[in-house]
C-alpha cells in the first residue's frame, strides 16, 4: 500500500490517444516533492507553451487547421510545435491551464484537438491559481469535460460564485476534488456531494452559518465513503466528519476567531445537535494546524477526545501544529500512552508544551519516519540524540525535518547553555549522518554560532546532506566563525543614508549594483558559499534573523518595535547574498534581518543567475531605519521574468515610480505584498503599475499613508482593473490603525497564507500532505 502521505509521482501507462506511445506523466499537482522529477526542474519545453496559446485566438471560431498548413508543419518537421511526438507535446501541454487547453488550444487544429482531450490531461484538473478563469470558462469547461475529470483541485477560486461551484455535480467520475476557499452553503455542498458517488477525497471549508441538518441523505451517504477530508473551520464545528464512517486521512486546519465582527465573543461550544462521534477507527493520519486563538484550542480537543478513547490501530501520522503554548490535558496525556503503546508512526509533530521535560520520545516508536517537527520546543540536542536517534540510529528514511525555534537542539545541555554561545558540531555531526537523505530542514529562529574548529562549521556539515531540496537556516548561523579579513567593518548608524531611489549615497561604499560588470563572478572564500555551492538543486532558501519577527503578525495588532539582530549577522552581507545566485534552480527565496547588507549588489547575482526564481519574499535588510539597497533591487527585478510572488518588508519604505517602473518589467508577477512601518507610496505610480502588469490579481500594501488616501487607491484600483481581472483582491489599509485585524479577515485564506503573513514555510507540513 502506498504511504498515506509521501507519494513518488509516478509514470501511467496506458494513455488515450495512442497505443504506440507510452502516456506521460499526469499533470504536476502543487506542492509535491516530486511534482517535476526528483529535482522539481521545469520541462525544458515548457517555454515553448506561447505557441499554443498564441495560435488558440486565431483559431477561436472552432476552424480546424487546413490541410495546407497541416502539410507544412509536417514538412516542416522538428523545427514546429507539432513535429515534436505525441508524448513530448502531451508534456508540454500538461503546463497550459486547463481552461486555455480545452477551450482554445484544443481548437487550433485537429492534432491538437485529440491530444487535449487525452485521458492524462482531463483526468486531472487544476484552477488553482489560475485566475484567469472566470465564472464563464469554468462553466464551458464543466460543460465540454465534466465527465471525464476524476481528480478537480479548485482551492482558493474565491473570486468564483456559489452558483459556479454548483457545476461540479456534473462532474459525476469525480474521485478527488478540492473545494477549499470556495464559497458553499450546507445547501449547496449537499447538492454537490448528492452527485458524486464515487469521490473518496474532500477538501472544504466550514463557515459560519453551515448546519449539517441540511445535508441530504444522498449527500451523506457520498461522504460515508469519503477517504480522506480535508476540512478548514471558520466555526465551532464537527463539519462533515462525524458522515465520513471510512475515514483514513483527516486534516484540521482551525481559523476560528475569538470574536465575532460586532465584538461578541465565540464559544467553542459546538452546534446543538451536532453529532460528536467522529468516526477515526480506520485512520491513519490525523493533522491538525491551529491559527492564533484560545477558541481553536478549545474546539479541538474536541475532536482529540475521541482519539483519546481508543487510539486507532493503523495510525502512522500524528501532527498537531498550536503557536504559542497548548496545555496537556489528562485526556491528551491518555492518548499519547495509548500511541507510545500501541501503534508505530511515521510522522510525528506535537505542542511544545507536550514534549518540554518529557520522556515521550523516549517511549514513542517510528516504523521508517519520514517527518519530523519539534518547532518551538526546548529539546536539548542531547535528549534528540538519546530519545530519537538512539546514539546514532539509522534514520535513512527521513525526508523532512523541522527544528525551527529549537534554540538548543544543536547543543548536548539546555540548562547551562546561553542562546548566543557555540554549537556541539558533533550533535549535528550525528543528526546529519543518521539523516542522509533530508530533503527538507529548518534550523531558523535560533542562534546556532559555529566555533574555530576546522570543518565543523555548521555550514560544512550541512554541505554533506546533498539531497536538500529546501533549506532555511538563522542569519548568524552562516557567518564564518571569524571576522573576515576581506570585510569591512559595518559602519555605524549615524551615517546618513537615502529613502528608496534618493540621490544620496552612504559615505564611503561604492554604489555599483551589478557585481559582475566587467569582470568575472568573484569565488569569496565563505563557508555559506562552499555550503551553496555542495547544493546545486537546492530550490527553496531562507535566510531570516534569529530575532526577527514581521511586523504584521496574526489576528493581532502591529508590532511597533523589533528586536536587535544578532551581533554575529553583521558579518554576512552582500557577498554571502550573491553566494546565492549559484542556485540555477532556486524557485522560492527568502532574505529578512541582514543588518550587514551594505549596497545589496549580491541580489543582482540573483536575478541574473536564478532565472526559475518564483517568489522573493525581502524584509528588513540593512541598517534599520534606512533602504540602502533599491538601486540593486531595481537592476535585480531586471531579470525577473518568472517572478510570481514579491512581498517587501522595509520600515521607512518609499514606494515611488522609479520602484513600480522597474517592479513593471516583472512580466509573470501575479501577487504584491508592501510591508512598511512608517512607509509612503505614490497612488498615481500604483496605478500605473497595475495597468502595465496584467497578471497582477493581488496588491496589499500596509504602509503609514492616511486611512483616506488608502481608501481612495484602494477603490481606484477595483475601479478600474475588477471586470478584466475577476480574482482581483486589493488591501490598501495603514500599517498602524487600530482596524487592521478586521481587514485581515476578509483577506481569502489562500493569499492571506502564502504570501501576506510572513513565515518560514519549509518543511511547515509533511511533503505531499495534500495533493
């Protein structure tokens, strides 16, 4: 039996179309390890995709190809898009949207008629984040492939109607489908589930006003042999789990919050009614991820009090994710015995408050982990060593590790240690033997210092574990473990530097954005550049201060203050950042708290070199108080041609024209996010911006321009780009006002998630957790 969470993506044979062909893989779903090959890499071919959608508007009408042209591109052979085999094109077609593959490309010709409705393109299909898809084209494509989809990921259509959604009933072969973020009443998920006899998998939201009482019988006996539920509560609810009798998988994710928007507070009492027997005999892994909230706690020991009385027998993954502190009950005490008793995991994530001066460990079995999360907790890097790795236990099999917030898991005592003193390189030395094959580490939110001793910086032992695929790592944890004597000492704080793109430079630097003009890429003598360098396949990077925290922080407040960074991240500044543009497949990068970065002329490194570069997420960088580093920026966005994702967090940011014009020539941006404390913006250049950048859907901006002048952006901006853009969502709100929580709340979860919090995402959950 497959794992219940790991998947390889693998090859089907047997694809419509052809008998001589073996079929290519099924589309890459979001989010999977192995969603591209081992390595995630993009098609070679995938570039070539504007020829197919190019030629689909001349060919609207429904014309097909002439038998001219027809003849032509075949005499023209492997120099057209259609000399190319069937299973390559299959391939290159998996990249288009579905909307655009069945209802344009599929009309260009007769050729491409057929291969765009082969069973490995339809089977599978994915709106998610195509916000392109209006209410009409989700519609049409229902219509002309409704019966032929198995598996339909819709999360996060939140710009969709109630009545659109409606349309998957036709969708009757469905197996799996993802309506997360989309908007369903009770009365609406039962006419839709009513229909889908065969669906095993589900993923919904359950928000405020939803009755389960409504659900009809149709609709329950669906959900009775629903696999696997994936289930987002808005409210103090069961939802559909007591329906799902057959239960295997079971994600919680609790976004409840503690008051209403007239200020009444929320019980976690659940609905009257309700049944509160979910059925968990048969599953095998049960997560469940709490947002900020006393409420969330509170509902979902609910749900882990069934556990408690009888802990299911094929259980091989536990994960419960809680910020700040989660008491242990006597009923949760009682369930983690029955586990260390009864059953052998796989996966294992719990509350820092369970495990801290805990034996647990000690008595918990694993049978070939593959996922670890000891996040915020107070593990000495001994007890990991005793209670886990058993001295030096072979743990192969682990893929993904988290050990963010665990300031002492690298040091052999909690007790006598200091936060900022060395690591033992030999704890880490074991960790990074016993686990060979990670794919997946986090080190950030600690400070992990590294002594004098020869080849056991923290950055040459990690070097070793060459099957990262994402790292994120403490800011001083990379500096070398002395000063360097090709750096210069970072001048103080009094020098006066320029806001955004000022004509005044800091007194003494050098203002050259691009390193590499002129002269060859320098080889600086790092152990963060020998680390990189050990990584060539390494897609996913943060870089955040040990003592960083956003200043825009979940259902609450804004922060006024931060912490000092670490006195050790002084030393790494722009040549470790241009360390970074050796990672040729870097897809995700984030940089925050790097008081030493002086010119940020190593992120034109990065813009040149990390052409697959999807999302840049940038915050505090340099001196506080001063932006230093937007001429680079400006030459980095240059080069940004796949750049998707931008969120920028700088105090004191001036985002004027020169900033949105060189943020324009980012042609594929889809997503804006401005975090500045005491920051300005010029409407007239954000305006401007949005009409040159088509693909831009979201722009939130939280800077400390007056409440009027936000509104006023914020209504000009829907104002003008909603109609052409349905999944619009624009947020232009101060920084500091005492409303900020409850415009939050009406952010779509998807975005709010991804890009508008920040956090360190790697190896935040299980791989292929979902989907």
């Amino acid at each position: 039996m497959p794992h219940p969470i790991w998947r390889p993506h693998r090859v089907h044979p047997g694809a419509s179309g052809s008998t001589s062909r073996r079929a290519p893989q099924p589309r890459p779903l979001p989010g999977s390890l192995w969603s591209c090959g081992s390595a995630g890499f993009e098609h070679p071919y995938a570039g070539r995709l504007g020829d197919c959608e190019a030629a689909a508007p001349a060919a609207s009408s429904g014309e097909d190809m002439s038998s001219e042209e027809e003849a032509a591109a075949e005499a023209a052979g492997d120099t057209h898009l259609l000399g190319f085999s069937d299973e390559i094109l299959l391939h290159i077609l998996s990249h288009v949207p579905s909307t655009d593959l069945v209802l344009s490309v599929r009309r260009t010709c007769r050729k491409l008629a057929a291969l765009c409705l082969d069973k490995s393109l339809v089977h599978t299909v994915l709106l998610q984040k195509d916000y392109r898809a209006s209410e009409e084209k989700v519609k049409q494509l229902v219509k002309e492939i409704g019966r032929e989809i198995q598996q339909l990921n819709m999360a996060g259509c939140y710009w969709l109607s109630g009545s659109t959604i409606e349309h998957v009933a036709r969708c009757h072969s469905l197996v799996k489908v993802n309506l997360s973020g989309c908007h369903l009443t009770s009365l609406r998920l039962s006419k839709v589930l009513s229909a889908l006899q065969h669906l095993r998998s589900l993923a919904i939201d359950v928000s405020p006003g939803f009755d389960a009482s409504q659900l009809s019988s149709e609709c329950k006996a669906t959900l009775s042999r629903v696999q696997e539920l994936k289930q987002t509560l808005f409210t103090p609810s069961y939802g559909v789990v007591p329906c799902c009798a057959s239960l295997q998988k079971l994600l919680l994710y609790f976004e409840i919050l503690d008051r209403t928007r007239e200020g009444a507070v929320l019980s976690g009492q659940l609905m009257v009614g309700q049944s509160n027997v979910p059925h968990y005999q048969n599953l095998r892994v049960f997560y469940a991820r709490l947002a900020p909230g006393y409420i969330n706690q509170e509902v979902v020991r609910l749900y882990l009090a069934v556990l408690s009385d009888r802990t299911p027998e094929n259980l091989h993954a536990f994960l419960i994710s809680v910020p700040g502190s989660f008491a242990e009950s006597g009923a949760t005490k009682n369930l983690l015995d029955s586990m260390a008793r009864n059953v052998a995991l796989d996966a294992l994530q719990l509350p820092k408050s369970w495990l801290n001066g805990s034996t647990l460990l000690q008595h918990m079995k694993f049978n070939n982990p593959f996922y670890f999360s000891f996040s915020r907790c107070s593990l000495s890097g001994g007890h990991l060593i005793q209670r886990l790795i058993n001295g030096g236990k072979d743990l192969r099999s682990l893929a993904s590790l988290n050990l963010s917030g665990c300031v002492h898991c690298l040091s052999a005592d909690s007790l006598l240690r200091k936060a900022e003193d060395d690591i033992d390189s030999s704890i880490l030395e074991t960790l990074v033997e016993s686990c060979c094959n990670l794919h997946h580490l986090n080190l950030s939110a600690a400070h992990h210092h590294s002594s004098d001793g020869l080849g056991r910086h923290l950055c040459q032992l990690l070097a070793r574990l060459c099957h990262l695929r994402s790292l994120s790592l403490p800011v001083c944890s990379v500096a070398d473990s002395a000063p360097r004597p090709d750096r210069a000492p970072a001048p103080p704080a009094m020098h006066a530097v320029p806001r955004g793109f000022g004509k005044k430079v800091r007194i003494g630097v050098q203002t050259c954005p691009n390193p590499f003009v002129g002269q060859s890429a320098p080889q600086p003598a790092s152990v963060f550049w020998s680390l990189l360098k050990k990584l060539p396949f390494l897609e996913h990077l943060e870089l955040i201060g040990s003592n960083f925290s956003s200043a825009m922080p979940r259902n609450e407040p804004a922060i006024r203050n931060s912490l000092p960074p670490c006195s050790r991240a002084q030393n790494v500044g722009d040549s470790e950042v241009a360390a970074i543009g050796q990672l040729t497949f870097l897809r995700h990068l984030t940089l925050a708290q790097l008081p030493g970065m002086l010119t940020g002329s190593g992120l034109v490194s990065i813009g040149l070199q990390c052409q697959h570069l999807q999302s840049l997420s940038l915050a505090n960088l340099g001196m506080m108080g001063k932006v230093v580093y937007m001429p680079a920026l400006a030459d980095m966005l240059k080069h940004c041609k796949r750049l998707k994702d931008l969120r920028l967090e700088q105090p004191y940011f001036n985002a004027n024209a020169q900033f949105f014009q060189a943020l324009g020539q980012c042609s594929s941006l889809q997503r804006l996010c401005l975090v500045s404390r005491s920051g300005t913006l010029q409407p007239d250049a954000v305006l401007a911006f949005m009409a040159r950048c088509l693909q831009v859907i979201m722009c939130h901006m939280f800077t400390g321009e007056s409440l009027t002048t936000c509104k006023s952006l914020q209504q000009s901006l829907l104002r003008s780009f909603q109609a052409e853009r349905p999944a619009l969502n624009v947020v232009i709100f101060p920084l500091l006002h005492e409303g900020l929580t409850d415009v939050i709340r009406d952010v779509p979860m998807l975005h709010l998630d991804e890009i508008t919090l920040f956090k360190s995402r790697v190896a935040e959950e299980p791989p292929n957790l979902w989907w």
